[in-house]
C-alpha cells in the first residue's frame, strides 16, 4: 500500500482520534439529555453546538415545554460547576456576580462570589428581572469575567449561560435588550413535541424523574480539550466569505430596522466550526453555516414597526437569504480538498 502524504500545513490539525472523542462525547451527552428532552434532537444539536464554541444560549418559548429541563440536563450531563438563578423582579445585580463583605476580624472586605461562578448558569425566566439585573450578565458572557468595587475575578472554563425565557405572559416582563440578545450566541424554540414523543415522555417519566436520574457522561476537563478542538477546525476563505456575504445581507433588509453584527459573524463561524466538528469533519463547508444560521442569527433582528405590524418573522427573513445569497462553489481550497479526497480514498 502506497505511503499517504503527510497533511499540508494549517489543515487537518484534529486528529483523528480527537475528533472521534468529540463525536463520542457528544453522542453521550445528546443521548443523556433526550432522555430528559424527548423527540427534539435538532434542538439538542444546537445546544451541543454552542457548548463546543463556547458560547451562550437563550432557550425561548411557552410553559411546560421543557426549556429549564433542557438547560438542567445539559448541565448535569457535564461533571462540573452548575448553578441555578431564579430570576425574579427583586433580584439585585450583586446576587448574581457576589460581593464584598466587612470582615472584622482582619478588618478587611472580602469577595463572596455569586452564582456566575460556575461552568455552566442556568438563568431561570430571565427577562422577569429589571434591565439593571440583567445588565449584570453582560461582562460575564462577553470577557468570561466579573468585576466588583474596582477588582476584576477571571472566570473558569468553560463557561456557559443558558437562559429560558417565556414569550408569554409579557406583563411584569422585561424584554431583552438588543445588546443582550446579542450576546447569546444562539436561540432556540423547542416547540411541543408530536403525538409519538409525548407518549413516550409520559412512558418515560411514569414512577420516576429521568432529570434526578441523571449522570455525568463528560467533565469540565474533557469539554475544554474538546472547545480547544473546534477551535482547530479549517475554514476556508471562500466559506469565509460566505458568512460575512449572509451576516451582512441582513443589514440591507428593508424589513429590518437593525441587522446582525460583526459579532454574530464570529460567532456564526464558531458555530459553523462546531457543526462541522459533530460531524466528523474538520474543515467547514457551506451546510455548516445553513445549519445553524437561523439560530445564530435570527434572535438579533429588529423588525421594522411596518413589518412588525404585517407579522414578519426574523426567522423567515434569514431563510430566505440562505436561498438568495450565492452560495461559493469550490468551498474548499486546494488544501483541505485534497484532505477531504484523501480521507474518502479519492
């Protein structure tokens, strides 16, 4: 058998065996959350993709469809720091980032952190808090720090917030602001689910609480080595392109008062990195970015009144880019073709 050439440089930098692992991984953890979460694999997708680049995820929709169950088995699944914050109107931002505290017996303050301080947050109905608490989550999902009285404390890694919110019951309600939203690296609506998947659920949760009877299947160490992974992912420039080619076309909607952000341009590549990740590969190819460009990007649309008013959706406005916007042919460059022909016996 003729010797295979070694990869060319910057290409195939994943192992093998790496992203074996991270497909194993995943697997584990997406079968350990559909117990809980039953008959929505796309939604555990997303949610799995946003763990693997390190981002934030806003879960949004009615009650009693799972949102919270989504986000507790997400986090039990990973054997590492979880915390949980109910957010109320009352909450103050200092119950979520923590704070000094007078000790007399050194005469000195001392920093008692808040919840944030984990790898995984749960933020529990999080536009039922004021802007100012809510404010309180920015510098954490941006800088992966926090900052009190002047001194600013690294958080760990990884680190990840997922929210829930209800789009329902509005009255007392605090509506995310756009820089917020921004910050939420995806968002998804689970949906109710069919007729077959609520039989199951009702068989599966008869006598007992598949949440309680949950595991870890991964650890914090394991995820970081695998977030580290994605990172590696190739990207070529015309795949490049391509995602600045959508992210920007949505700032020349008409239907849009405010598109999406150079921001959401980096985080859609992560995401898109990640996707590829998933799925064996490692280099991104353009159903990367279709796959997860609506969660990506729809959330941070604002709609015209005029569009608002002929009941418009964001997330129709992006579909329909992905069918207009070209998508490049020769996606792969030279490098990572011949990779990909490679690993196909080509």
């Amino acid at each position: 058998m003729p010797a295979v050439a070694p990869a060319p440089a910057g290409v195939g930098a994943i192992q093998d065996a790496v992203l074996a692992e991270l497909h194993s991984t995943a697997q584990r953890i997406a079968a350990n959350v559909e117990r809980v979460l039953v008959g929505k694999p796309d939604v555990v997708r997303i949610a799995l993709v946003t763990l693997l680049a390190e981002g934030h995820l806003l879960v949004e929709d009615v009650p009693g469809v799972g949102k919270t169950s989504l986000a507790k088995a997400l986090a039990r699944s990973i054997d590492c720091t979880v915390s949980r914050i109910q957010f109320t109107p009352d909450l103050l931002p200092s119950d979520i980032t923590g704070v000094s505290i007078y000790n007399r017996q050194n005469s000195d303050f001392e920093f008692r952190p808040g919840p944030v301080f984990a790898n995984i947050v749960v933020g529990d109905e999080i536009n039922r808090a004021s802007p100012k608490t809510q404010s309180a989550l920015l510098e954490c999902m941006e800088e992966h720090q926090v900052t009190v009285d002047g001194t600013t404390y690294p958080l760990g890694s990884p680190f990840m917030v997922i929210a829930t919110q209800n789009p329902v019951e509005m009255e007392g309600t605090y509506a995310l602001p756009e820089a917020q939203r921004d910050r939420f690296t995806a968002r998804v609506s689970i949906g109710y689910p069919d007729p077959l998947a609520e039989l199951a659920m009702v068989d599966e949760h008869a006598g007992h609480d598949p949440l309680a009877e949950l595991t870890p299947v991964s650890d914090a160490d394991r995820v970081r080595a695998l977030i580290e992974a994605v990172r590696q992912v190739h990207l070529s420039p015309e795949v490049r392109r391509y995602a600045v080619d959508l992210v920007s076309a949505t700032r020349r909607l008409p239907e849009l008062r405010l598109g999406a952000s150079p921001r959401s341009t980096l985080q859609l590549v992560s995401a898109a990195r990640a996707h590829a990740a998933l799925a064996g590969r490692d280099f991104v190819v353009p159903d990367d970015l279709q796959a997860v460009a609506v969660p990506v990007l729809a959330h941070r649309l604002v709609l015209t009144p005029e569009s608002q008013a002929a009941r418009r959706s964001p997330v129709d406005l992006v579909r329909g880019l992905l069918q207009r916007v070209p998508v490049p042919h020769g996606a792969l460059d030279p490098s990572a073709q011949w990779l990909h022909d490679t690993r196909n016996g080509r």
